[in-house]
C-alpha cells in the first residue's frame, strides 16, 4: 500500500467507518398499529388476508405471514383512535444498538431504553422519532416464531409455518408507506442515520420531490415516503404485504370484493418497482397494500433512479388507471 493511502487511512478514520458500517439497520422488522373495531380488524388480518395468529393476548394481537420467520411482524392494538405507533427495525449487529446511541446523542436527538422483554419476543430496544415524528424502535434481538401446532406445522425445514390455503395468504410482511410535508428532508434523515439505502424518486416540474423508495436489503423498498398533497403534517400510508404470483393478486381482488372490504385502487401496476397491486381498507380505517412482482437490486454502490416529470403516469401505472384523491391526501394518524 502506498504510503500516502497509509496516511489516509489511519487508526481514526478507519475506526469511523467501521463505525459506520456497524450503525446501520439489517432490515425492516413490524409494525405496530392501533385500530378502532379490534374484533373486525382481526377477522381482516385472520380470515381474510390469512394471517397467522401468534398470539392474542387481551387488547392485543401478534400476527404474521406464513413465511415470516420473526415470532410477529404486526401487532394490532385495540384503541378508540387508528393510528400508526411504532416501526421496528433489526439493527444489524449485536454492537449496533450502542452505536446508534452515541449517534443519536451527538445528533441531540431523545431517545429512550426499553428493556428487554418489556415488549413481546423483544430484546433491548432503542425508540426514537423521526423529523417527521414517525416512532421508531431498533432491537437486536427477537424471537422466532416456533410452533408445535400440527395445523401449522410445515414438513419444510424452510417454512416457518404451513402455507395456509386461508384468505389471501402473503408470503410475507413487506413495506410500510408515510406520507411527509418534505419528502426529501425526511428520506435524508432516515438514509444518513439509519443507513436505509435510496432507491429511486419522483420529482415534478417544479423539482420538488414527489416521493422516495428506501430499503437495506435488496427488494425495491422496505419503506416509502410519500408527499402529503394536504401539507398538513405527517400520517400513515399504508403497509404491504407480498405475494408469490399475479394470479393470486387477482385472487385477492376477488377475496376481498366477496366479504365487502373496500378496494381503493387496483388492480395494478407500478411503474416505478414494476410491481402489480391492489390497495384496500380494513375494517378500522387502515390502507393495506398487496402486491407481487418488483425488481430485485444487488449492486453495492446503487444510485437513486430519478423519475422526472416528463415520463408522466408510467411510474405510478403503467396500466392507464387513475388513482382516487384519497391515495394522496388519505392516511391515519401517528401516535405513541
């Protein structure tokens, strides 16, 4: 190595980058969320959508896709308002965790520590709130989900739990949507402290930012930051969950149009991730998004695609349809 590299690379900034690449989040973990008809919102995420049930522990309920591994990726809790109350992420080492404190002392952000198992299956945590007053949690550890039920258990070492031929039946939880005064300010915040990498954005003739797409790991997003066309604060989106197929998007549209729940939009596609989709209500208010399909990134050194104003509708569908009002200006409220 020639000496002037030995000069750059000396025992404090290598130190600082190791620092970090350990601070940063591994990927996205749950949500937790508020909801107004608990008994209705359970039978939405249980009969309709085929979520399993982990747990249902009085105003409480632990739910997960068949295919998620974690002990629970939502939890629904009963309230008389619906709102979002936190975002869980899993840091990505053990030592992470203490990191992210020091950073968040230097950046004079408050924060709080919850023990472990204070919450369900959850070590330590860190909870934190973003600029734009999204709660946000970061652990390490958390429980897998393990079962002795013969009605769950899979034959497949690399199935958590049966594939459950209920409801729609995601694969997987995976993505949540906020909406945001300033799109970009916010997806800096959470690219620069957490490590969230951005994938692509929309800008409109007036180069203001429409939307961003985040994740760590290499599917097009694990988060969105959309613009709130009301200006009036931040709110809850939406949250997602995957499928394997179109045919069971399809599947899904029916299975829904047949036990009533609305659907806002859809079926179909992006764009932007080339995912197809339907967006729907559940029975307390909250968007839920289901889709299948989007493109995978691998490339280490990634630079965000911008979608510019003159492509037109192509990003947001490419199909010709038209998104109601309410997709732009509709979302729940944040809370504790």
């Amino acid at each position: 190595m020639a000496k002037t590299k030995e000069e750059i690379i000396n025992k404090e900034s290598a130190q600082e980058r190791l620092e970090t690449y350990l601070r940063t989040v591994a990927h996205i973990g749950h949500v937790e969320i508020s909801v107004t008809n608990f008994d209705q919102s359970l039978w939405f995420f249980t009969e309709v959508m085929g979520l399993v049930l982990t747990e249902s522990d009085g105003d409480r309920a632990y739910l997960r896709a068949w295919q998620d591994f974690d002990d629970y990726t939502l939890v629904l809790r009963a309230s008389n308002v619906s709102e979002v109350n936190r975002m869980g992420w899993r840091v990505s080492t053990e030592e992470s965790l203490k990191l992210f404190e020091k950073q968040l002392k230097e950046m004079n952000i408050d924060f709080i520590w919850v023990a472990g198992g204070e919450k369900r299956a959850l070590g330590d945590m860190i909870q934190f709130k973003s600029p734009a007053g999204f709660p946000v949690e970061l652990y390490w550890e958390k429980e897998l989900f393990v079962t002795d039920d013969p009605k769950l258990q899979s034959k497949l070492p690399s199935h958590p739990s049966k594939y459950s031929f209920r409801g729609v039946s995601p694969r997987r939880f995976d993505h949540v949507n906020m909406m945001v005064n300033d799109v970009k300010k916010e997806q800096e915040w959470w690219t620069d402290l957490l490590g969230i990498h951005h994938r692509y954005y929309i800008q409109n003739k007036e180069d203001v930012r429409l939307g961003s797409w985040l994740s760590r790991t290499n599917i097009a997003h694990e988060m969105a930051l959309m613009r709130n066309s009301n200006q009036n604060g931040a709110s809850f989106h939406h949250l997602a969950y995957y499928l394997d197929s179109p045919d069971e998007l399809i599947r899904a549209a029916n299975i829904m149009a047949e036990n009533d729940i609305e659907i806002e939009w859809g079926p179909g596609k992006h764009g932007t991730s080339g995912a197809q989709f339907i967006y729907v209500f559940e029975p307390s208010g909250h968007r839920i998004e289901i889709w299948t399909g989007g493109f995978l990134i691998f490339s280490p050194d990634w630079e965000p695609i911008e979608w510019g104003s003159g492509i037109g509708q192509l990003g947001l569908e490419m199909w010709g349809s038209t998104p109601p009002e309410t997709y732009f200006t509709y979302g729940v409220k944040i809370g504790e």
